[in-house]
C-alpha cells in the first residue's frame, strides 16, 4: 500500500525520533569510520563506515519526508544530476574496496562522496548552488 511509504502514516513524534536515530547513527559510522582509517586495514573499515553514515543520513531524511516524496524530490531535474553522482560515488567506494581492492581509490571516492553529498545537500537550499 502506498500509505505504508507516505510519512504521514507516522506521528511528527515518531518521524522526528527516527530522523534523529538514523542522523546520529549516520555521524557516529562517519566518525567511526575515521577513526578507523589509522589501523593497519582501517582503510576499508574507513570506507564501509564512511558510506554506510552517508546512507543512514539519506534514509533519516526520509523518516521526515517519506520515501516517496524524497524519491521524487531527489531526481528532480534540479538535482538529478547531484544524486547521480552522490550515489556513484555510494557504489564506486564499496566497489574500490570489495572487489578492486584499490585502497587510494577507495580513499578518493570517499572524498569525492563528500564532495557530491555537499552538492546534493546544498541542492536543497534555494540559490546556494
């Protein structure tokens, strides 16, 4: 049922509590992940966390949102072309590290993820592009 996917099936209460869940979550992987980079393997440990905090503060905007509504306004044709890019560079970060085992290139997509999550957030704000 589409109602499922609708945020307004949740009470403000409930949507704000996840939002701030997932958005914490996200900041703690991120940290973590940094904090992890300094070990003797921590680059991949660096990435996984680092990517997996990008998508736990995609998803705590949908508790706010919803998923459909969010869907729709992040392949607007405003931003189209910064979720594809932030997205991406999601995928090429996990891929450097999983199956092409290139850690500088693991590194960089991490840059240029937070690179593409600023445009895509800034995407958002009206005149800040």
């Amino acid at each position: 049922s589409v109602k499922v996917l609708d945020a307004s099936t949740l009470s403000f209460g409930t949507r704000v509590r996840w939002f701030a869940i997932c958005f914490v979550a996200g900041v703690v992987c991120s940290i973590l992940g940094t904090a992890l980079l300094w070990l003797p393997k921590g680059i991949k440990l660096f990435a996984v966390f680092y990517t997996l905090g990008n998508i736990a503060a995609l998803a705590s905007t949908c508790f706010l949102m919803g998923p459909l509504k969010q869907l729709k306004a992040m392949f607007e044709p405003k931003r189209l072309i910064a979720t594809i890019v932030m997205l991406l560079f999601l995928v090429l970060t996990l891929c450097a590290v999983f199956w092409w085992n290139k850690k500088g290139l693991a590194l960089l997509f991490c840059i240029l993820q937070f690179l593409a999550m600023t445009w895509y957030s800034l995407s958002y704000i009206p005149f800040a592009r």
